[in-house]
C-alpha cells in the first residue's frame, strides 16, 4: 500500500513540474501596499542561452478591483548584453468597454498576460534586462500589486 501511494505521489509530482515546458523565464515583483510610484521600475535580468528558437515575451500584470482604470500605460525598457536599449510605450487593457475585468482570477484580485513581442529570436546570448516603468501620469498608482515578465518558447519553428 505504501509503495501505491509513494507512487502516485511521485508520479503527480512529475506531471505538475512538466505542465509547463515552454517556459524560460517568469518573475514577478510585488509592489509596497498595492500601490505603484512612477519612480518605482521593476527590473529583470534574463539569461537568454539559445538564440535559434523563436520566443514570445509577456509582462504579467496582477491589479485589484480598486484600480480606477480599464488600461495601464507602461514604459518598457530591453537592454542586449551588448549595451543596446530599446524603449517602447506598452498599453495593457485590463477592462473591457463596460467596465468587466479582463484576465484570470476571482474576488478582487486579477491576472493578466499582455503580449509584448511574438515570434522573436533574441540576437545575441547573454543577459536582456527588462525595466518596467508605469506611464500613467500619476505619481502614485493604485491598485497594481505586482508587475512580471515572462519569456517562452514559441510554438513557431
């Protein structure tokens, strides 16, 4: 009996670490009292090995109910191991037009994968730094509890 359960203990410990086989990278910072000063930009480091395969880039967003807004405009800044920068202004649309709260989650609390860029291959090996700075032209932003990137495998080859 021991050895039955041992088993299948194992085994559902095996599928759950494999449900998620493309990803590369995910990391999230939790903002101070869900609340996020437009001085405060989370950064990333991601140590990108393969730069054959294709890879798909999401910031993950997690807000409350409390957020005021249907959208968030945020800065986001790549920097290549070889210095390079790249800034691009990001709209993340976390309502729809009346007013439901888009991404996964119940209660107050909502999880959100926005697409930044698809289908890429990353030019060189080495660490990317992501900074993720909130545009919203408020000095304090209520209602975002954290801030994320995630890299992934594509399905594209």
């Amino acid at each position: 009996m021991f050895k039955v359960k041992l088993f299948i203990i194992l085994l559902s410990a095996f599928s759950l670490m494999s449900c998620d086989r493309r990803g590369v990278y995910e990391e999230s910072i939790t903002t101070s009292n869900n609340s996020w000063n437009e001085n405060d930009i989370a950064k990333f480091d991601v140590s990108i090995k393969d730069t054959m395969v294709y890879q798909n880039i999401y910031i993950s967003i997690r807000n409350t109910t409390d957020y005021p807004n249907s959208n968030l405009y945020l800065f986001v800044t790549t920097t290549s191991p070889a210095g390079f920068s790249n800034v691009d202004t990001l709209e993340c649309l976390l309502a729809d037009e009346q007013g439901n709260w888009l991404g996964k989650g119940f209660g107050f609390i909502r999880d959100n994968r926005v697409p930044y860029k698809h289908n890429i291959r990353f030019p060189i090996k080495g660490v990317y730094r992501f900074e993720i700075q909130q545009a919203m032209r408020t000095n304090e932003l209520v209602g975002i509890n954290s801030v994320g990137v995630r890299v992934e495998r594509s399905s594209v080859k």
